[in-house]
C-alpha cells in the first residue's frame, strides 16, 4: 500500500523502466501503531559531466539549448514532467527521484569552456528547463550562482524558470543582466493553497513566498512572468484566475500555463498521490485529465501535449486569455539581446596574440 513520507511527493519507489528486475511495495503488516520507518534521507552525488549544454529540437518548446545544475529535485513535486529521466540512471522515478540527487561540480568551468569554443553561435539560454536550478540544496552548493557568473561575464543572455523564493538571492546578477535586455524569469505558482501545495510540491517554497519572489525580481527591473502550471483539471484549475491576479499585484507582466502531462511512470506515480491525498476528488481528476487527453491519459503529440484538446482544454484557455488580459498580464515576449555576447580575453589567449600583432 502506498504510504506518505515525510516531506516527499511521490508515495512509491517501483523501479524504472529500464531494469531487468522489477521492484515493488508490498503490504508487511507493520501499521500506524507499530513504530515508523527511518525518514527518507536526500543524497548527492556529484556527476563528472563533459558538458553542460543541454540541446533539443523540440518543436513545441520555446528553445534550443538549456543549462539543468541539478539531476533529480528535492522539491518532490508529484506531477513533475522531470521524473522519468531518472530511469536513465538505474533509478526510480518516484522516491529516488527526490532523494537521489545528482549534481554537476565543474558546471561553470564546462559552460566557461564551451562558451569559448570558437564554432559557439549565441542564443538564448534557459536554465530550469528540466529540474529546478534553485532547489534547496543550492543554498549551499551554489552551482546556478556559479552559472550565472559566467553568463554574466560573457554576456549572454538566459532565461531562468523556478518555484522557490532562493531565485531572489541572485537579484543582483539577475537585476544587472536584465536592465542590458540579457535576462528573463518565470516563477511557477501552482496554488495559493497552502495545504494543497505541501501536499502536492512538499518542499518548494510556500505560494506566499513564491509570490514575493515575483515582487523582488520586479522590484530589482528584472522582466519576469508567472507559470500557472500545471493546470490539474478538477483539482487546481479553479484557482487560475486568483493565481494570476496575485501574481500580477506582485509584479508580474506577462503569463504562461501548461496543462498536465502524465507520460511514462508520472501516470503511475500521479494516480497514487491522487489516490491517497485527494481520494475524494481521485476519480474526477482522472475523468477530466483524459477528457483533455482524447479519452487517454496522456498524449504525446507535440502540437498538443501542452495544453490538451477537447471542451475542458479549451475553456482553460478561453478563461486563461480572458485573465490575462483582465489583469494586464499581456507583456510582449522580452526579446534579449544576443548581440552583446563577447568572450572575455582571459578566454581567448591566442586571439590577443593576433589582435596584438
């Protein structure tokens, strides 16, 4: 039987979807009487990567290359699209996804480097596209600080995506690159329901503070927009309205949402949580999500997959145009300036030589 940890999201560790042998929970008889299990403990481990660079050709995402300083994530978000990449790694995509945690320690040297390389063509970079660049261990590790750094020598611009409040520790860089039209923010709010979002995303910042990272990044002239995502059908959608008003007092200019995507384990794993948080509402959920889906759980199509299809997809967004525009959050997509980009000397030793010469 699925059992809640402390602190974490998903409520299983079945094996992913890569190994030979399957491993899964079963019913020992111990009971909330008998004394519980040691508490799940988060371990990192640092990766030797050759690069840093992510790239995709994706067509329906919005760019081609993106920076992730972390495998897995702390925040343990249930619904997270990120889950399944940890089957890559031997690993589940449930419990070891937010416990297991993977970390790149040479992160700035690599971009350093591959910055300098001289075929390099500067475009946007997104950080976060895949797990959040400011989950709680970066308070210590300060691996996305690092990153920004770089980018901020070599003046390139990045765009940046997360759902925790530490994103404003990093205002000076951010604030600094922004006003040069080099920088861009999203911060992700799913609900301003404290219960459901401890339930849902158990050690991401609370809405509030999520809130007052959006107002700090303005305050420091930092473009940055809210990410009501995802859209869970019958359990959060009602809130869309709310979240982007607040979001718009705090200071946010422009919008996005996606709405639910439950491919490979997430399906599984979502079920679960659904089942033991929210059995009330569980078989609604379910009915609405498929109802977006073409009667599936999940569809894959990339002309698609982002928003769904049929009546509930599309009065999502009607309601989410109709809010934007209600509440002013219809800012023009800020175009950053590729242009600036330079490699610093220090990196380009036999170009001076040259110059020199």
């Amino acid at each position: 039987m699925a059992q809640l940890k402390k602190g974490r999201g998903a409520r299983s560790n079945a094996s992913g979807r890569f190994e030979p042998e399957r491993v899964e929970d079963f019913d020992d008889g111990w009971t909330e009487d008998d004394a519980g299990a040691a508490p799940l403990r988060t371990t990192l481990t640092p990766e030797r990567a050759r690069t840093i660079i992510a790239r995709n050709q994706s067509p329906d995402v919005g760019f081609d290359r993106s920076i992730n300083p972390y495998k897995g994530c702390e925040h343990g978000c249930v619904y997270c699209y990120a889950r399944p990449s940890h089957a890559f790694m031997g690993l589940s995509p449930g419990l070891d996804f937010e416990s297991r945690l993977f970390w790149k320690p040479e992160a700035a040297r690599l971009l350093e480097r591959e910055l300098s390389a001289p075929r390099y063509v500067c475009k946007r970079l997104h950080i976060g596209g895949n797990t959040d660049p400011y989950q709680p261990v970066e308070r210590e590790l300060k691996s996305t600080r690092a990153i920004l750094e770089v980018l901020q020598k070599f003046r390139h611009p990045f765009s940046i995506i997360t759902k925790s409040v530490l994103i404003a520790r990093d205002t000076d860089i951010l604030g600094e690159m922004a006003r040069a039209r080099l920088a861009s923010a999203f911060v992700s709010i799913t609900t301003l329901d404290r219960t459901l979002a401890r339930a849902m995303e158990p050690r991401a910042s609370t809405p509030e503070k999520r809130l007052e990272a959006i107002s700090r990044l303005a305050g420091a002239g930092v473009p940055v927009g809210v990410g009501f995502a995802p859209v869970i059908p019958g359990l959060n959608d009602h809130e869309l309205e709310a979240v982007l008003q607040a979001a718009a007092r705090a200071g946010a200019t422009s919008a996005m949402y996606v709405t639910l995507r439950l491919p490979l384990e997430i399906k599984d794993l979502f079920r679960e949580w659904l089942a033991d948080a929210r059995p009330d509402r569980a078989a609604r959920v379910m009915s609405l999500i498929r109802q977006t889906r073409g009667g599936r759980d999940y569809d894959p199509d990339w002309s698609q997959r982002m928003k769904g299809t049929g009546p509930v997809a599309d009065l999502i967004g009607a309601r989410f145009r109709a809010a934007t525009k209600r509440y002013g959050l219809i800012a023009p997509r800020h175009d950053l300036d590729v242009s600036q980009f330079r490699v610093p000397p220090e990196f380009r030793p036999q170009g001076d030589l040259f110059d020199a010469a």
